[in-house]
C-alpha cells in the first residue's frame, strides 16, 4: 500500500467514527473550559445580584441553567470557594458567602492601603484614552444615582475601579485586589441599596478623576484612601443603624 493509500485510508476510517471519544488532553481541556465558563456565569449571577448572599447552590439547578454537566459545576463551586464568594458545608451543600461586618472592615482597610497605592501611581502614569474610559463609566454612575438606580451603580463602580486597578500596571496588586473587591460586594449591595447614599458616592468618583487628573500623586492617593474609609463608615452607620432599628430590637429580644 503506497504511503498516500495508507492516509487515505486512515482518514477515511477517523472519519467513519465520528462518534469517537476524544484524546484524554482534549477532554481535559474541554471540561477545564466548562468549568472555567460555569465559574465566570455564576460569579456574575453573584455579583449582579441575581443569586442573594446565603443562598443555596444546587448542581441540578445550575446544570440545567447553564447547559453543562454537573462535573463542570463541581469544579466551578471549588473555583469560586478560592475566590471567597462561596462556601462548601458538608452534608449541607453549597451557599453563597455571607460577609460579616467584622470582615468587611478588614477588607475596606486592606482596600483604603491598595488604593491609595493605586491613586499615586495614575496620578503619574494615566493616559488620556484610560481618563477618557474612566471619566464615561463615571458619567453613567451619574446617570444611575440621579435615577436610584441602585442596581446599576454597583456595576458600574465595579468597572470604575477594576479599571483603575488595571490602570495601575501591578498584576500582582491587580489580583489580590479583585479578589478582595468581590468579597466585598457580598456585602457592600446592601449599603448600596440606599439610594440617598448614591449621590454622594458618586461625588466621591468625581473627585477620585479630578485628584488623578492633577497629577499629584499624594493628592489622588489620599482622595482614593479617603473614599475607601468613607465607605467603611458608611457601613459602621448602616450596620449601627439596623441594630438600633425597632425590629431589630424585637429580634433580640425573643432570642434571649
């Protein structure tokens, strides 16, 4: 058999056997890419709202959701435990994270330090195509506060600041932030959720692109250190707030 015999022959046989399972390192790949898909769906599902803190996850809800199988979601689920949105209680299943306040001051801490950082160095090195993006995704926030639209805004001060932080050119920081950054929108939704709180948020991004716009490096990174602690008092109040609230108070009470 000459040598173009043997790879028309062997071309016609893979052909006849479509149905063929694929080479292991394929198959790998493929289920990495599913996993990786589910992972970003859910986490957006998580941040956007749709899926509450504290609720539960299911691998049969999800699989049918998103069209994958539950391998897929196991492996997502484990993905989204190291990123801090969810946690795995055995015998129980699967939950999104509920940030506690105690945590949440630590992150808005870390994050105020991070910040800062970030401000000096965009002071320095910021473009005019990234203020421009900047300066459109603040504008829209704008539009969100004066609407209440609650929902939206917290989107875009998401962007606002991964933006930014990418701005910035640390990978490093980049991804320590991001990770501290969606533990906290766990928790920061519902401070968000008062729509008198929106304005003034967003006067504070206004301020954050006229300090970066100056160019002084300790002007924009105490504008951005100053915003981050005004946010964790936001949260003190709010927390402060709720426990002083009437049925709060009730609440307590029948637990003693």
């Amino acid at each position: 058999m000459t040598d173009r015999a043997r790879a028309n022959g062997a071309f016609s046989a893979t052909s006849a056997e479509p149905n063929r399972a694929p080479p292991p390192s394929i198959a790998v790949l493929r289920s990495a890419s599913l996993s990786s898909a589910a992972q970003h769906e859910i986490e957006r599902m998580i941040l956007e709202g749709e899926i509450k803190a504290g609720a539960k996850l299911t691998e049969a809800w999800l699989s049918e959701r998103l069209g994958v199988s539950r391998g897929p979601i196991r492996e997502a689920f484990r993905m989204l435990e190291e990123a801090g949105l969810v946690r795995q209680e055995k015998n129980r299943g699967v939950f999104v994270r509920e940030i506690p306040l105690e945590e949440a001051l630590e992150i808005f801490d870390l994050r105020a330090a991070m910040d800062e950082l970030v401000g000096r160095r965009l002071a320095e090195s910021i473009t005019p195509e990234q203020m421009k993006a900047v300066r459109a995704t603040v504008e829209k926030m704008d539009t969100a506060a004066r609407a209440g639209d609650a929902d939206t805004y917290h989107l875009l001060n998401l962007q606002f600041h991964d933006a930014l932080v990418e701005y910035a050119g640390n990978r490093k920081l980049a991804g320590v932030y991001r990770k501290l950054v969606k533990e906290l929108a766990l928790y920061r939704r519902r401070n968000l959720r008062d729509e008198a709180v929106l304005p003034h948020s967003a006067a504070e991004h206004r301020a954050i692109l006229k300090a970066i716009a100056s160019g002084d490096a300790e002007h924009a990174g105490g504008t951005m250190y100053d915003h981050v602690i005004e946010s964790k008092q936001r949260a003190l109040q709010g927390s402060t707030a709720k426990q002083k609230s009437p049925r709060a108070r009730s609440v307590r009470k029948v637990r003693t």
